[in-house]
C-alpha cells in the first residue's frame, strides 16, 4: 500500500515541477520535509513498537500529513495558514477529493484514520476519544512532523539567507525579543495562540516549547535530545535576542528531561 500511495502522491508532486523538472524552492523543502516526516515515523513506530497495521497507517498518515503544502505556496506564496489557508484540512480535503486511499484502503476505520490524523497534525491538542489507531496516527504524525520542523529550521539557518528571504520563517522579524505572552505559555506548558508570534524569536521559542510538552512518544523525545535540538535553538536565540528568557526556558528543558 505505502509504496503505490508514494507513487501517487508524488505523481501529484510532478504537476507543480517547473519546465526544468525541478521544483520550486519552497514547494522542495517541503517534499523534502515530507520524506524525512516519514522516516520520523518509521523510527517512532519501531521505538514504541507498533504492531504491522498501526505503523502502516502511521507511515501513510505522515507521507500524506503536507499534501495542501503545494497548492498554498502555488496559490498564496507563504506557509503561513493565518495568512492563506489552514494547511492540515487543505490537506485532507485534497487527500480525500483525489480518492488515493479507496482503492488502496478498503478498511473504512483504517481510512478515517489516516485521513483524520492528516487532519489534526497542527492542532493545539488532538480531540479526545479518538480510537486507538487514529490516536496513535495523530500522535505520530504531530511528533514526526516536529522532529523535521526542527531539523528544517536548522538547515534554513545554516543554508540560506534567511534574513534576505524568511518566507520559510512566516517573514517575521529578525531582531526582536520575544513576546512576553509566548513566554509566559511555554512557561506554563499551555499551547501558544499562533496570533501572538511577532519575532523570529517567538518562533523558534515555540519549538523549544514543543521540548517541554509537545512531544508524545518517549521515542520522540530520545531522538530530540540525540539530535542536539535544544543547544542548537538555544544559541541561536542568543543570535537574535539578549532576552533573559531565553536561557530560563532552555534550562527547564534540560530538567524537565532526565529519561
């Protein structure tokens, strides 16, 4: 099934290429984020040892979770759904309208859940009473996704002029402290309203915040701190703001991780 949904989707991916056969910038890092968001998944399924029709659907779920990505930047040239679109029911609703999942998933539950965790992959919080497999699809999804988001940031910050083109960065500003309202959220571990991200500091604040209580599977937070995460958005918060706050919250993080 996963290997005949790829060839869909990217069959869908080839329509937006350029004349060359390449695709536009934005729209390849995110069929590169894609990618990785799968390879996210398969090591969360392994970790937490997910029998064969959970990591299936999981896999699925994470290959399909920025299908919405394409049209949004074709339409609307920005990332940010405040701005344009929300990107998860974009998604779904693509997903669903081109039908790849009937054919290839006959099972109605297993479908459903795919399709919903496409859904609610950047919701705050994913509703409750959810099923076992849609939970553990949505959970999946929403930590695969983090674990690139992080991995993006760093390579946009390392790669490109971020500071001449931060479309990938929602075009917010660079030198600025951080909004005392996210702050005081992450402090708390309550989810961030993304109206009041301002600055580049908000944003990567943001996913220092996803450290403390974004991340579901121990698996997840095992990559997370293997990767370097925290110490690469610590310093380079110090790039963009002398904030005390900046350390404060890294420092929780570090304790708040003792597994």
């Amino acid at each position: 099934m996963l290997r005949e949904l790829t060839r869909l989707y990217d069959e869908y991916v080839d329509g937006y290429r350029n004349p060359d056969g390449s695709l536009p910038s934005l729209m390849q890092l995110k069929r590169t984020h894609t990618g990785f968001v799968v390879k996210n998944a398969e090591l969360i399924a392994d970790g937490e040892k997910f029998d064969a029709e959970t990591r299936e659907a999981a896999l699925a779920a994470a290959l399909l979770h920025d299908t919405g990505r394409y049209e949004q930047i074709k339409v609307y040239n920005t990332f940010r759904d405040s701005d344009s679109v929300d990107h998860a029911v974009f998604s779904h609703d693509i997903v669903r309208e081109k039908g790849w999942l009937d054919a290839l998933v006959p099972d109605v539950r297993r479908r459903d859940a795919i399709l919903n965790a496409v859904l609610y992959h950047n919701r705050r919080e994913i509703p409750e009473g959810l099923d076992a497999l849609t939970e553990a699809c949505s959970h999946t999804v929403r930590d695969a996704d983090k674990l690139d988001i992080f991995r993006v940031l760093e390579d946009q910050v390392e790669h490109t002029d971020w500071k001449g083109d931060s479309r990938a960065f929602w075009n917010l500003a660079v030198s600025a402290p951080p909004n005392p309202v996210v702050v005081d959220c992450i402090e708390k571990g309550l989810p961030v309203d993304y109206q009041h991200i301002k600055s580049l500091s908000d944003f990567v604040l943001i996913q220092v915040g996803w450290m403390l209580s974004g991340l579901h599977y121990r698996t997840s937070r095992r990559i997370c701190r293997e990767r370097g995460h925290l110490e690469f958005r610590r310093s380079f918060l110090h790039q963009l703001t002398d904030d005390k706050s900046i350390d404060r919250l890294c420092d929780m993080v570090r304790a708040a991780d003792g597994e």
